[in-house]
C-alpha cells in the first residue's frame, strides 16, 4: 500500500527498525556465532549472541509497541518485529535440533562417537538460524525500500489501519 501521507522525515525514521534488525543479523548471529564456535567456548557460549539478539528483539517489540510513533513508522516496527518472529522460530528449530543431538550423542556407548556425533549434530542443528537469518536480512532490506518509497505491505495496512 501507498501512504503518500508518509513526510520525507517519517520516511527515514521507518528505516531505522529495519536497519537496527539488519545490523543485529550480521552482529549477533553471523559474527558472533561464528567466533564463539571458533573459540571454543562450547554451546554454553551460544546463548551470549542468542540474548543479544533476544534483548534486541524485546526491544523491536517494544518500540513498535510505542503509541508516540506516526502510524506510517509504527507499522514499519511492527513489519521488522514480524520477521523477528521468523528468526525466532529458527532459533526454536535450532534448539529442538540442539535437543536432539544431546540425546543421541548421552546414548553412544563409545566416548569417541559421543564427541564425533555432538560436533556433527550441533553444525547441522545451526543451518535452521543460519537460513532464517539470510531469509530475513533478504526481507529487511526489500523493506528498506519500501519505506524510502513510501509503501507499507498490505497485510501489515489491514492489520494495523492507519488513523
């Protein structure tokens, strides 16, 4: 939808949700991840860039959640906390596939297998963030334009009308 209402300020200020989620992808999940694997911290280590991206996605909600904003940057919130839901449910199919490879690898008999099998399980159980991840920066960004154009998706309009 065209909101053509949209001031050339209420434009930039729609950008930033998207930025902010954009900048907190390629930070938290394909920085940090990375290096905390590449440390060797151990899955435990995980969960720092899985509370980063946490405290930034409590905080998209929150913003979008804000009465003060004009409609056109408000409905640009709620767009971005939407595909924050998408990552979320990559994260919750990472941590059942993480689940998983602790059961299969607590019943190998052999200590060498184990270990083996936990390493192997675990890179494939981050593929689910890993492609939720490009998904969605390939979804913020096309959203990115959107809101220099102007345009509001129409399912976010009919959801969220404008006053």
């Amino acid at each position: 939808m065209q909101y053509p209402a949209a001031t050339a300020q209420e434009r930039k200020d729609a950008q930033a949700p998207h930025n902010t989620f954009i900048l907190g992808l390629f930070l938290f999940d394909l920085f940090m991840t990375p290096a905390v694997i590449g440390l060797k911290i151990g899955m435990i280590g995980l969960l720092i860039p899985l509370a980063c991206s946490g405290a930034l996605i409590a905080y998209i909600y929150l913003r979008g959640r804000s009465s003060a904003l004009p409609w056109f940057v408000a409905a640009h919130w709620k767009l971005t906390f939407r595909r924050c839901k998408l990552l979320m449910l990559g994260y919750a199919i990472t941590a059942v596939l993480v689940f998983v490879a602790w059961l299969l690898s607590s019943i190998s008999d052999d200590a060498n297998m184990s270990s083996i099998m936990w390493t192997a399980m675990t890179r494939i159980a981050l593929m689910p963030t890993l492609i939720a991840v490009m998904i969605t920066a390939v979804l913020e960004f096309s959203a990115t334009a959107q809101a220099i154009k102007g345009e509001v998706p129409d399912k976010i309009a009919a959801e969220f009308p404008p006053a």
